[in-house]
C-alpha cells in the first residue's frame, strides 16, 4: 500500500513537471527554452519569420532550378509529384529539397531541420543565403 502511494506521488510530480515545461514553452514561443534540470537548452522549430524567408518558387521556376528536369520530383510530405500549376513550393537553399508550402511550413513550427536530410535551417548561411 505504501508503495503505490509512493509511486503515485512519483507520477504526479511527473504530471506536474512535464506540464509546467509545457506552458513555458507556450508562453515563450518559438524560441529557446530556458535550461531546465538536465541543464541544457533545446530549441523548438522555426520562427515564423524566418520560415517566411525561406524562398518560394512555382513549378517552373524549380524545373529551372533543376537543370530542366522535367518531372522534378514529389514533396516528401504528402507524396503528390510538383506539376505545371504549382505556385508555391518551398525550396530549400542548402540542400536544395522541394515542398509545398502548406506541407513543409507544419514541419518548420515543431522541427528546424529538413524532414530528408537533417540539414540545420539555424546555420547562418542560410540566412545570407534567403535574405537576397
């Protein structure tokens, strides 16, 4: 009997904790996270701001991009292959992978990296390379 109380006390402090980390990251944004009982930081996704600079290209301009490739490729979000029509698909600078905007954008909130190849979109190339 004592020792479920003890566990149920356990799980609650958890409960408590993990949500108390929770509301601190709602209220503080986007941003860092303060450093919590690990000591360490960690980051959430993109701010809005910088994945608005993140360029946008219709579909013919990402056949340009891509050497004239005729069927480019398909965003790796949704499957769907990129067709004549397509107005606004994020293009990556670095790594140079493609998405729809409505698809990737998602991501960008909870992740800072591309969902293919993991390249950081924190680095600061890539923000001399999107601010032109």
């Amino acid at each position: 009997m004592l020792l479920s109380l003890l566990i149920f006390f356990y799980a609650c402090k958890c409960v408590e904790a993990r949500n108390r980390r929770h509301r601190q990251v709602q209220e503080e944004g986007q941003g860092l996270v303060g450093a919590g009982a690990g000591g360490f930081q960690s980051r959430l996704g993109l701010s809005k701001d910088l994945v608005k600079r993140l360029p946008v290209v219709s579909y013919e301009q990402l056949v340009k991009i891509k050497s004239g490739e005729e069927n480019v490729e398909c965003c790796a979000v949704c499957l769907i292959e990129f067709g004549k029509g397509d107005s606004e698909i994020r293009h990556l600078p670095r790594c140079g992978h493609c998405f729809h905007t409505d698809c990737i954008d998602m991501w960008f909130f909870s992740h800072s990296s591309c969902p293919i190849c993991r390249d950081s979109l924190q680095k600061e190339p890539l923000l001399e390379v999107v601010s032109t």
